[in-house]
C-alpha cells in the first residue's frame, strides 16, 4: 500500500530516512533526520509517498520537491528520494512509489518529472528507463556547493 506523508508518520519514517541517508554513505543523525522531514512537511516543501507492506510496516519512501519550468510555463517535480529498504526490494515497491510519483504531476498539471542518479547505481540504472524515464545525454549536470565534501 502506499500513503502520502503526514506529520503522524514522522516517529515510523525517521528511521527509513535515517537509512536512506546512511546508504549515500552519510553518518547516522536520528534527530536531524526527523526535523528535515517535518520541516519539509509542515511548510509544504515536499510531497512523501510510503509504502507499506501487509503487516503495514514502512519498507520505502518516495520524496518529491516542486520547481519549475521557465521554458514550459510549468511546475515540475524533482524526485529526489527513492528507497526500499534491502529486504523489500524485488517486490514491485519502488515501481508503486514511482507511480504516484506519476499521478502527482498528472494531479498538480506539471510538464514531468526529473531525477538524478549515480552512474554505479545498476538497480536505479535498470527501474527508471523501465519506468518510462528517458536518459538525458542533451545537458550537461553541473553543481556548485557551499560547502564541498
């Protein structure tokens, strides 16, 4: 099952975030994990998919922020989180949470949705081209950052 986010589900998906973070190799902070994402959702700067398993246990999340397209005159969305914890994987959750990823663009009348992945991510390398999505070799992907690691 899948569910959008809510402040009630924050103690139950801290943790899944927690790992999500861990898994990009960044160290374990419970506390600062929890005040992002009910930051994110009291200020409505995220949309959160969970899925659920069928003793509903939280076994992914799905986080997409809002941009905009200057050129199309529309909202798009940055899917920036996508994680199935290890032992759920293979089982049909992440492509769920990337469908309703799909229905709120179609809800919210946005031009698409964009994503980023590491080039050594051979999972995310096979899911999202078999999604519908479509590599980019038309624009270069630069970043800047305040503090470099």
């Amino acid at each position: 099952m899948i569910k959008q986010a809510t402040l009630h589900d924050i103690d139950k998906l801290t943790p899944l975030f927690d790992a999500y973070r861990q898994f990009y190799h960044k160290q374990s902070d419970l506390d600062a994990a929890k005040d992002f994402l009910e930051a994110r959702i009291e200020n409505n700067e995220s949309v959160i998919y969970i899925a659920t398993n069928e003793l509903d246990h939280f076994v992914g999340f799905v986080q997409l922020f809002p941009s905009f397209s200057s050129t199309r005159l529309k909202r798009f969305w940055v899917l920036n989180d996508l994680f199935v914890c290890k032992e759920f994987r293979g089982n049909g959750y992440s492509r769920e949470l990337i469908e309703h990823a799909k229905q709120l663009c179609y809800a919210t009348d946005a031009c698409g949705m964009l994503l980023e992945t590491s080039v050594m991510n051979e999972i995310g390398n096979n899911l999202y081209p078999s999604s519908g999505f479509q590599l980019r070799d038309d624009a270069n992907f630069y970043e800047w950052e305040t503090q470099p690691n």
